[in-house]
C-alpha cells in the first residue's frame, strides 16, 4: 500500500470539509501557513485534488480559493483514489467519515481532533485502521512546532532545571480544546499519573462540558487545568514554572516569554525573575509540518509525531476527567 513515489510523482490529497482549518484561515498569499489547503499547496510532493463538503457552495468557494476541484459527492471525490485524506469537518461527523474512508484504502488519513467524540469509538477506530495498515494522524497542532519540540528537549535535559508545576487555560469543551492542552502537556511533561476535575461549565454552543481539574504528570508533580469563558473570549495558555525560569506559551501558542532567575537588584541576595524574553513560536507553519511529516512517514523516513495510539491515550484522560465531573 505504501509504495514510494518516483520521479515526479506527487501524493494526491483530498480535503473532505471545506471550513476553516480546511481552506480559509488562510489564502495563498498568506506568509502563515494555517489550512490544510495552503499546506498541501506548498508541499513539494503533495498535490491538492480538491474538496469535498455536504456544503456544496462552501467547496466551490474553497476549490476556486485554492485552484483546484469541487467535488459533488463523497464517493466522486474518494473515487479520485487519493493516497492522503484530511477530515475537517464537525467533531461529531468524523467517526462516519472515517469508518467509509477505510473500503477506499487510501495510503493515509489526518483527521482534525478529536478523533471521534466517544472513547470506545475512538479506540475502535485506531484498531481498524492498524489493521488494515493505514496510517492515522491527528491535527494536535502544537507537537509539530519546532519550538515546542525544543523545548520538550530542554525541559528533559534539565536546561531549566525541574518542573515544580505547571498552570494550562483553555476555553470551548474538553474534548474540542482542552485535548489540545492535555495533549501539550503529556508531550512535555510525560505520561498523566492521576486526575482529579474540579469545576465545570458549558461555555459556548455546543453543550459540552469545558473542566477544570487538577493533574499529575511524570515530570510535573501539579498541574492545574483551568478553564475560561468562550462567550467572552478564547483562550490557549500554558505556564510552566521550572527551577531556574518561568516559560509561558500565550496567543494559542503562537509566543513564548522566557524569564529566568536571577539576583533581585533591588534586595540582593533574594531570587526573582528578570525580564521576559518573548519569542516567537514555529507554529504558524505546523500545519506545513504535519504534512511534511505524513509525507516523510509514507516514505518511510519519519514516526509519527501524533499517532492514533498517542490520541487514544489524550482521550482516555478527558475521558477520565469528565466521567468523574459528571458522575453525580
């Protein structure tokens, strides 16, 4: 099935969904790279066949934006035999999609989180594509930032010294964005030893839960998970308090301040942080990344940055956190 390409052969992908994180948070002039569309687009050994959305205006817009096709119907567009799939439509429409995109056999799938909006279904899913051995791998954005994979590197080889704990912030559902959180923090700080919710809320449209809770990880002994307000604004923050500097991940991941300790000029002889360095992250160009890294796995060059197994593990987890939260 996954038979390198020769010459001037490029991946065919087809987008199913036609929204935003699939076409239009970005254009191709943009210098980010944001959408699936502009990562395709880009790639040198990808070429972008074009869309497919229930919304049929919605694909059309989205195929004349990016140059390439609209497609009438899921089987039409699956019947271009594409060799790479992006699903980025609705949480609770992936599961569907992704049990028909298996009779087509294409050579790999990216599917927008979560992967399904149920445990057992997602666990299924990740089986059955294993399976039949094709390759799945989930849009947790921020493990394909190189500044990320960085300071996963620094965090371990003790550049700042241990974590003492970390603090995360995130708006809109658990599963929708506070996977992207519990993923974040599993990647930098290890596996989840226990997790216990603390506060609850529904604070957008879609009536599921958004939870506050307090975990333990390998390598962060307090994590407090805590949660905003989507009707007021959206919110994406990490702050991670180290021996020697405190690191904090703010704009969805898109800056990073760095203070690190140093003598307080004004009481010597007492520890404070200096001024923060702000730094910009890599993550405008992880969608460009989370392709070139699909790429570079069919080629056989690459693991996978964010497996189905890695996505099963950060659903577990929510899983774990709203069971207890709603269980009365």
């Amino acid at each position: 099935m996954n038979k390198l390409l020769h010459g001037n052969e490029k991946y065919k992908a087809m987008i199913i969904g036609a929204g935003r994180i699939a076409a239009t948070f970005d254009t191709p002039k943009s210098k980010e790279v944001l959408t699936h569309a502009h990562a395709y687009k880009k790639h040198p050994k990808v070429e972008l066949l074009g869309f497919f959305d229930a919304d049929k205006a919605a694909s059309k817009k989205a195929a004349k934006m990016w140059s390439c096709q609209a497609f009438g119907s899921f089987e039409e567009s699956m019947g271009m035999k594409p060799d790479i799939v992006s699903i980025c439509t609705p949480d609770n429409t992936h599961l569907a999609i992704l049990k028909k995109i298996i009779s087509f056999a294409p050579r790999f799938v990216i599917c927008e989180k979560p992967l399904t909006t149920n445990l057992t279904e997602t666990k299924t899913i990740v089986e059955s594509y294993e399976k039949q051995r094709i390759p799945l791998i989930v849009n947790y954005s921020r493990r394909f930032d190189p500044f990320v994979q960085t300071l996963r590197e620094q965090l371990a080889d003790g550049t700042f010294g241990n974590v003492i704990g970390a603090i995360g912030i995130y708006s809109k559902g658990l599963l929708h964005n506070g996977s992207h959180l519990i993923d974040l923090a599993r990647y930098l700080f290890g596996e989840v030893a226990s997790a216990t919710p603390l506060y609850e809320s529904i604070d957008d449209d879609t009536h599921k839960p958004t939870v506050a809770g307090f975990l333990t990880f390998t390598n962060c002994p307090q994590f407090h998970l805590a949660v905003a307000n989507e009707k007021r604004y959206g919110v994406f923050e990490l702050d991670i308090l180290a021996e020697n500097a405190r690191i904090r991940l703010t704009e969805h991941g898109f800056a990073c301040s760095i203070q690190r300790a140093q003598e307080d000029k004004r009481y010597p002889g007492f520890p404070v942080l200096g001024k923060a360095i702000i730094k910009k992250t890599g993550l405008p160009q992880a969608m460009y990344r989370l392709i070139d890294n699909s790429v570079a796995h069919l080629e056989k060059k690459s693991t996978l940055l964010c497996s189905g197994r890695e996505v099963l593990r950060t659903q577990e987890i929510c899983e774990l956190l709203l069971f207890k939260a709603l269980k009365p």
